[in-house]
C-alpha cells in the first residue's frame, strides 16, 4: 500500500485560560496507551477542507482532546490534563494513496500495511491526546484513523465525538451550542458522605500491602507472567467473521438465555481456552475480563451529569474458572459466567468506586492491571463495540462507512467484538494472540 503523506500539522485548541484538569479515579485506573481505530468510507466523501473545518468546530466542545497530559506526580500532585492556552492540540496527518481503490483493501482485517494508514505514537515523545490520519485513496474513499489516549476517553466518550464531528460535516451541528461537555473529577458526584461499600485496593487498584515475595526477597509475578514474554511481533492479529445464522446457532446452543454478547465471548473464550492447550487436564485456570460501561448503571443515581459525560466511566468484570472445567463445560455455562461477572459489578459497585474516588483520589494509585505487551497470558480481555453506534457514523455526501478495525493490538488475549458491516450483517471478532495460538484457533473458531 503505497501511502504518500501530503502535510502534517496541529488543530489548536480554543483560546481559553489554562486549567488543569486532574484525572478522574476511572481514569487512573484505564489503560495509559493510545486507542487505534480505522473507520473506512466509500466514495463520495466529503473534502479535506470540510472534514478539517467541521473538525475544529467540534474541538473546543471536548477540551481535553487537545490537552496536554502531564501523567507523572510532580511533588505529589495528582497526574491530570493542561487544557486552553498552552495544550499540545490534536495532531492531523493528511495522505493519499494514489495506487489502489479502497475497494481492493475491503474487508478490512489486521496486516501490517494498515499500520501506515495512521499516525506513529513515537517512543520518548510527548503524545498528542488525538492523533488523526486522513487517507485519500485514488477511487475517492476515505479511511480516517483516530488514536485516542484511553485515560482521557472511554469507547463510548469517543463515539460521542465522532458523531459530534460527522454532524458537523453534515452541518447539523456546525452552528451549534458549543458548550463543553462536561468532563473532569467535578462532574462526578460522590454521596454525601462518600463511602465506599467494597474493596476498590486490590481490585481496580494495588492494595497498600507489599506484594508477596520470594524467599530471596524478590516480588513475585503473577503466575501468567513468569517466564511468558515473546517479541511483540509474536502476537498477530486476526479477524473472526461469525455470521448471523451462525451467531443464531451458538444462542441456540446456549438455550437462548443470554445475550449476544454473553454468548459469543462465551464462545471466544472457550476457543482460546483450547487454542492455547490448557484444557488438556492439569489445574490452569482462566479468566475473562470484561469491560463494562457504568453510564447505565448509574443513571438516575446523579453521579453523572445528565447532559453526558467525556471520560472514562468504565471499570471490568472478571469470571474466571478452572481451563478444564470450561472445555468439558456447556457453552451456556461459560454464558452463565460471562454473566454473573457482568452483573457483579453493578450501579452499587460504581457508587462505590466513585466514592473511592473522592475519598482517595489525590493518593499514589496504581492499577491493578497493567495491560503489557508481548507478555502470553492464560486469560481473555474482551470489549463489546456492539452498541457503540460506530457504525452508525456517517460524514455525509452519500458516502457509506464499510469497514471499522482497531488498529495493531500487542497484548496477548484481546477480543473486540463488532457489528459487521458485511452485506447479511453478523457479528466480526477482532482478537490479538500469540502467533502460535492464532493459528490453532483459526481452525476451530467456527465449530
């Protein structure tokens, strides 16, 4: 894929006063890396120009997607974002790719060229919040790729985004209210008096205890990751298309009592399971850790202004059980699992942590989780992109969205789980996995 860049440059932000914005308690407990996603349009498309002029109309209604992140604790002060005079902006990188049409590059599914189709997060470099790569391929398709600090935005904060900035393409938004929306610790709201009814140290975050040792006095590591790193390049990427007939067929399997997400990472997850070895006996046990979205769950509670939320409001699920259990298991048990970790973590649960929030939230916390790359896990961290209304988005001119992928993925046992945008619909199942694994699984996943 020949891929030509044309210019690259930085949306300011709107002049407004500086302020730091600290980050919120789910913030500090997200990933610290860069979200990729490529969203791919057939022609027509919009221009340039539009996409550029809709996009700095839509900015200064998220402040802190051109802030400048200061993340370390200077003199203890809490990591937070550097929002109007002084932010770093967004970056945007305009290309075209003159030697092929979009349509020979569809479906979209992981390969190494897709990599030049968006910005580079450079090692040592500050990073911009937002990064944006416009591709122009000759046929008048349109890929745009959107890296995004996950501290600062959950999947659903940035899918408010994306439809901000197509209305305003469109020009349903353009002259809009530009007020911002809300954002930052101030807009989460803790009972008064903040208490906290479960045990956020030692699951969202590490306990204050140390860790346990060895004999020697060296910390222990967690069973996963001892003697367990590969090369990055070892975890490939691929692309499960599950059709609807056949996502209809595993719901069937699992006695139609749970959803459709419940049912197909139910079914992933087994999959790995057996892909990776461990259900030949022994005592492995695996997990699968869920993201889970707490705007519903806390809705109507007043943690969360009404007029929506930019952030992270996301904490994960966790059902784990014996690898040889769930092999010799139905798939509705594993559905059963998925489910009652889903359901543990409830509006309760959120309450809690936001209370954690406010009762600790200017303490040294370190998550609990470090998401590390090119380390082989015996688990599943899977996300539901099902009712994000990404594919929904539509930039207007009669262009149609026909492919979204998340960009190159490091982590051993990611699922995604996705819409598809194949004529007849279905289901598409990205998943990041030890280059050995992935070819095990490619020859059972559909069984």
């Amino acid at each position: 894929m020949g891929v030509q860049v044309q210019r690259t440059f930085v949306v300011p932000p709107a002049a407004a006063p500086s302020e730091e914005v600290p980050l919120t308690v789910f913030d500090l407990a997200a990933p610290t890396y860069h979200v990729t996603v490529l969203f791919a349009f057939s022609p027509p498309n919009p221009t340039n120009q539009a996409l550029l002029d809709a996009l700095s109309a839509t900015l200064p209604r998220f402040p802190l997607l051109t802030a400048a992140m200061r993340l370390d604790r200077r003199d203890g002060a809490r990591p937070c974002f550097v929002t109007g005079k002084g932010d770093a902006g967004a970056l945007v990188v305009e290309a075209e790719v003159p030697s092929s049409a979009l349509s020979d590059h569809l479906p979209l599914a992981p390969s190494p060229g897709l990599a030049l189709l968006h910005p580079t997060v450079r090692r040592g470099a500050t990073p911009h919040v937002l990064m944006l790569q416009i591709n122009r391929f000759a046929c008048g398709g349109v890929v745009i790729a959107s890296l995004s600090h996950h501290q600062v935005a959950d999947g659903h904060s940035m899918t408010m985004f994306f439809h901000a900035w197509a209305d305003a393409v469109r020009g349903d938004g353009l002259v809009a209210d530009c007020a911002p929306v809300p954002y930052g610790p101030a807009a989460l709201v803790p009972r008064r008096p903040p208490r906290c009814d479960f045990e956020h140290r030692g699951a969202e975050f590490l306990p204050l205890s140390p860790a346990p040792t060895h004999d020697d006095g060296r910390a222990s590591k967690p069973p996963a990751e001892v003697d367990h790193h590969v090369d990055t390049s070892e975890i490939t990427n691929m692309l499960l298309h599950y059709t609807s007939e056949f996502v209809a067929e595993l719901k069937c399997a699992a006695h139609n009592r749970y959803t459709t997400f419940e049912t197909v990472s139910a079914h992933v997850w087994r999959k790995i399971t057996a892909a990776r070895g461990l259900a030949d006996g022994g005592d492995a046990h695996t997990s699968i850790r869920i993201a889970v979205n707490g705007r519903g769950r806390l809705a109507g509670t007043g943690a969360l202004p009404a007029a929506g939320f930019f952030g992270n409001v996301v904490l994960t699920a966790i059902s784990g059980t014996r690898a040889a259990a769930l092999a010799t298991g139905t798939l509705a048990d594993a559905a059963a699992l998925v489910r009652a970790g889903i359901r543990a973590v409830d509006g309760g649960y959120f309450q809690s942590f936001v209370d954690f929030g406010a009762l600790h939230g200017d303490e040294d916390l370190e998550p609990a989780c470090a998401d590390e790359a090119g380390v082989l896990s015996l688990d599943v961290e899977a996300d539901s992109w099902l009712h994000l209304d990404l594919h929904r988005l539509d930039f207007g001119c009669g262009g149609r969205l026909v492919g979204i992928l998340p960009g190159k993925v490091p982590q051993d046992g990611v699922v995604v789980l996705m819409p598809s945008l194949r004529k007849g619909g279905g289901i598409d199942v990205f998943v990041a996995l030890w280059e050995k694994h992935a070819r095990e699984l490619s020859a059972i996943a559909y069984t």
